[in-house]
C-alpha cells in the first residue's frame, strides 16, 4: 500500500502553560502509526509532507524514525500566513498526479483545532474520504474506516484511492527506538522552498488573541463524606438554583 | 438584502436543539442587518420538521427530501448544501458543529468558493465577511478570527447561544435534489448506533462525567445512579472510553463532543486540558476527586476532595429528597 501523510509541528498544548516545546501534532502522530501498522502487515511505503518552517524539520525525522520512508518539506518563511484553505492548495498541489493509495491525516491540528484540511484536500483532489476515524482496515480494492459519527460508529468502504482523517482514538502511536532514529538520519527528505505570497490564497485571518471567559472563584467543601453531600445539595438547589 | 441560511440537523427523530441555538442567532443577526433568513432541512421526513423550525423565525424553509439522507453519507450533502447555496446566494450559512457537518464543512468550502470558520464561540457579520471568536490550543485562549468572502460557512458550538422562539409565517419550498446513488464511490457498511435515544449528550442541561477514577463496575453503577436520578447524561474522559466502560459517544474533550450544560458533576475526572476543553462553558462545575491537586479544582465552582465511593452514596440519598 502507498501511504501519503501529512503531518504538522504544533506547540505541545498538554502543557498548561506554553512552555515553546514543538511536537508532531497528536492526530497526525495516530495517523503515521495506522499507516505503519497497515503497511507492516500488507506491505508499501509511506511518504511524508510536511508544511511548515526549518524547525519543523525536527518532526519530519521524529516521523521518519517511526518507520516513514521518505519526507517532502513545503519549507514556509516566518512571514508567512496560513490557513486551511492555502495548506490544502498547496498540498493539491504538491499532490496532482500522485499515485498513493491512501493519502491521511489528522482529523485537526492540535493548535487550530480547525479540522478543515483534510477534507478540503480531498474536494480539491476529487478523492472519496472519510473524516474522525477510528479504525482503518484494508481489504482487496478499498479502504474499510470505522469512523466516530453523532449517533454512533460509521463504518465505510472506500475505494483506492482515497483520503482519510485520523483520530487520535485510533491507537497509541510507537515510540521511535534508537535504531529507527538512528536510520532516520539517512531518510531522504526533499526539501521545497514555498513562495510567501502563497498567503494570497488564504480566505481566513486570526486577528488576535483572547483569554477564554474566566469563571468565578469556586470553593471546596468541607467535612465527612455525608457532610459534602449535604452541604453540596443545599449550595445546587438553594445557591446555584440548577436543580 | 442579503440572505442567511442555517442549516437545520435531524438526529434519533428531533430537530437538534444546538441547530434551533444557531437558527436564533441567525434571527438576531438577519433583524440586526435587514437580511433575509432562511433555513435548509435535509432528510427524508423533512416536511415533518418544519413547524417547529417555523417557531424560530425564519423568512423561507427549504426542505430535502431524497432517501439518500437517510444515514449520513458526506458525498451527497455535500451535493445538496452546494446546490441550496448557488440557489439562495447565501452571505453566511450556519451550522451548529456535529461530527456530521466537520465531515463536509471544508470539502464544502471548496466546492462553493466559501471562508471557513469551524467550531466557533461566537460569530458576527462584518462588512467583506464575517468574524468569529473561536477556541484554539486545546481551548487555552479564543482567537478572533475573520473570514473574507461573498458567502462565509461558519459552525458554531453547541450552547454557544440560547435558542429562542420567535414564531413567524415560514414559506416552505420543497428544494429539488436528486442524487444517483450508483455514482456514490463510498459504501455505508453500517452505523453501529451507540446513542439509542438516550439523553443526547451535547444538548443535556446535565451532565455527570466519569473519569479514571471510575475504575469499577460498582463505581460505574454509582454513577449511572447519579445520573439516573438528575435525568443527567453520562460523559466519560478518554481514559474510560478506552477502557472500554463507556461508548466512544459519551467521550468529552477536544476530541468528543462539547458539553454546555447548566450543571456539570465529574466523578474522578482530574481535568485534563483536553477533557476541559469539551466542557469549560457548563455554568456549574462539580468536581469529586480524592486528589487534591486535580487540575479541574481550579475550574469547580464546588470541589469535594474525597473517595468517590464514600461520597457518591450519601449525595444520591440527599439528592433522592430533592429531586
């Protein structure tokens, strides 16, 4: 099988506090190790794309070092602004003509949290897709996806090829051991510089930050069990007046 | 005049309640500007949905009425949405942010040429666009984020806004789509339907969330008790979906569904950031949690530091006076 993943350097969000530690996003991380299972068991390849500036490098080779075969950097300027619409362009780009039988990704970036790319990957390539998987399984001409839906799960067949989005539900990616990071290094990772002006095809902006609605001061209770309970009562019906 | 579409979900036989909050905010806006306001029902019963969505004010109804919506499949919403959307000329098309609509929103974008701004707090129309208040970083910090464009498509939270009757005199237009199954490239193998009619989760004005402290099955039964006697529903951490005990559609965070309830009570949830992330905006927090060091503790309105095997049974013998 011919894996394509796109993967992304995101701030370690688990923190609380930004500490400035940059790690591959979560859901991509979920996605590489699904495609290594897959590929472990019926053979293939997988290649990686990155977008993202020079010190995102460091991620292409956490990624490679848990088994990918060979990386493409879109390598991006400081200056510049992104969105989903301009990633999703300028890996349409990068992709016309290819010949992957699966092309995945997170189902969002740890930082965005958007969850717009994929899917707008597949409309522009005019792939079949499926978005929050949770399992992927491969049988004779297509891609079988248990994906997480409203009511419940939402299992799909789809043919090659076609683009899926990965939750991190589906699995606990592997560490990388020395060998593979050790082999790594030897990886070929190609390496493309991408004009600024590519921000032109972004259709959003983020303006700005703010602080998330901050909640009033809460307050612990005291005493034995029985007495929590009871004063918790009174506090929910004649305080909080939510019962 | 412009138009503001909203986009109505159908889901275990009801109108969800987060597309009625979306469709109020709509009216609000559609009133402010001197829009028109407009709603799209997409499902095979559609017709049988529109008095209540008549009650939130909208100008104009489209309904949708092919077989094919019968499950969710996103190649033919995508279809349908896109061709509502070159009929009407939306500015702005809403939609409350279900697990079905991230699946089309962005391929949907493409397919009309429309900005994207998913999973919002807030939203607004602005001259060019429309501007959005939205949750980043694991919901550390909201980004005002802006979106440039004739027709924007904007998904909200659920419980973002209130859903407010405004009863009008809705015309109502069956909209013509016909989608040929045989050019589906997908196939739905099957929907393992985990929801069953029970309290939908998103929508719940209480909720009782189970977290790693909930290791047991006597400490499940205690809970599911709790939540039985307050008509509550139940969530889980990831860490309880992973074990197993409670299904994938309970789980809340930044990977799960987003619960605003008036009442939230986590059972040995310690509040992680991605399990807060889903939950941040319920008005009243109540954390049990022996550790007191727990993280939700910073964000409980009432904590009890405690076992919540000797804490739970007393409550459910106080609460059973009250309630």
């Amino acid at each position: 099988m011919k894996f394509c993943v796109c993967i992304k350097q995101v701030p370690d969000v688990t923190a609380p506090m930004h500490t400035g530690r940059m790690v591959l996003n979560a859901y991509d991380a979920s996605a590489v190790e699904e495609a290594l299972v897959l590929t472990e068991a019926h053979g293939g390849e997988i290649d990686l794309i990155l977008v993202g500036p020079e010190s995102a490098s460091e991620t292409i080779r956490k990624a490679l070092a848990m088994g990918a075969t060979r990386a493409l950097h879109l390598r991006t300027s400081a200056d510049t602004h992104f969105d989903s619409a301009a990633v999703s362009e300028l890996l349409a780009k990068h992709l016309t003509g290819h010949e992957y039988d699966v092309i995945a990704t997170g189902k969002q970036a740890q930082d965005t949290d958007a969850g717009l790319t994929g899917a707008m990957l597949a409309e522009r390539l005019g792939l079949p897709y499926a978005t929050n998987a949770v399992g992927l399984a491969r049988e004779p001409g297509s891609l079988v996806v248990t994906r997480q839906g409203d009511v419940g799960e939402e299992v799909i067949a789809l043919p090659f090829p076609c683009l899926v989005t990965c939750s991190n539900d589906m699995n606990d990616p592997r560490i990388p051991k020395l060998k593979g990071i050790m082999q790594a290094k030897r990886k070929p990772v190609d390496t493309i510089d991408i004009d600024p002006a590519i921000s032109g095809t972004a259709t959003t902006r983020v303006l700005g930050f703010e602080p998330m609605p901050g909640r009033d001061p809460g307050m612990l209770l005291d005493g034995e069990p029985e007495e929590m309970a009871h004063a918790l009562r009174q506090k929910l019906v004649e305080e909080a007046r939510v019962l | 005049m412009g138009t503001i579409l909203t986009y109505i979900a159908i889901q275990d036989g009801k109108v969800k309640r987060s597309s009625l909050e979306v469709l109020s905010r709509c009216h609000a806006l559609a009133k402010a500007c001197g829009h028109r306001l407009e709603a799209v029902v997409i499902h095979p019963e559609a017709a049988s949905y529109v008095e209540e969505v008549r009650n939130y004010g909208p100008d104009h109804i489209y309904t949708i009425s092919s077989p094919i919506f019968r499950r969710h499949l996103n190649t033919p919403l995508i279809g349908a949405l896109a061709s509502v959307i070159k009929y009407a000329e939306p500015q702005l098309l809403a939609f409350a942010s279900t697990e079905s609509v991230k699946d089309v929103l962005g391929a949907l974008g493409v397919r009309v040429g429309a900005a994207v701004l998913p999973d919002v707090a807030s939203f607004d129309l602005v001259d060019g666009g429309a501007d959005a208040l939205r949750p980043v970083m694991a919901a550390k910090m909201m980004a005002r984020t802006q979106a440039s464009g004739t027709c924007v498509l904007v998904s909200v939270r659920s419980g973002s806004y209130e859903a407010i009757p405004a009863p009008g005199e809705a015309t109502v237009e069956e909209f013509p789509y016909d989608f040929d199954a045989g050019t589906l490239r997908q196939t739905l193998r099957d929907v393992v339907s985990a929801t069953g009619g029970a309290v939908d989760l998103s929508e719940a004005r209480i909720v009782v969330a189970a977290g790693r402290g909930v290791k047991d099955d006597k400490a499940k039964g205690l809970v599911e008790e709790l939540a039985s006697l307050l008509g509550a529903a139940i969530g889980a951490s990831r860490a309880v979906v992973e074990t197993g005990q409670f299904p994938a559609t309970s789980q809340i965070g930044q990977t799960g569904k987003v619960v605003s309830p008036d009442l939230y009570i986590g059972v040995g949830i310690s509040g992680a950031i991605q399990h807060v992330a889903g939950m941040s905006n319920s008005r009243i927090i109540v954390a049990i949690n022996k550790d007191p060091d727990a993280p939700i503790f910073n964000l409980a309105t009432y904590g009890l530091v405690g076992d919540l095997y000797k804490i739970l049974p007393p409550l459910i013998a106080e609460l059973k006076q009250t309630v």
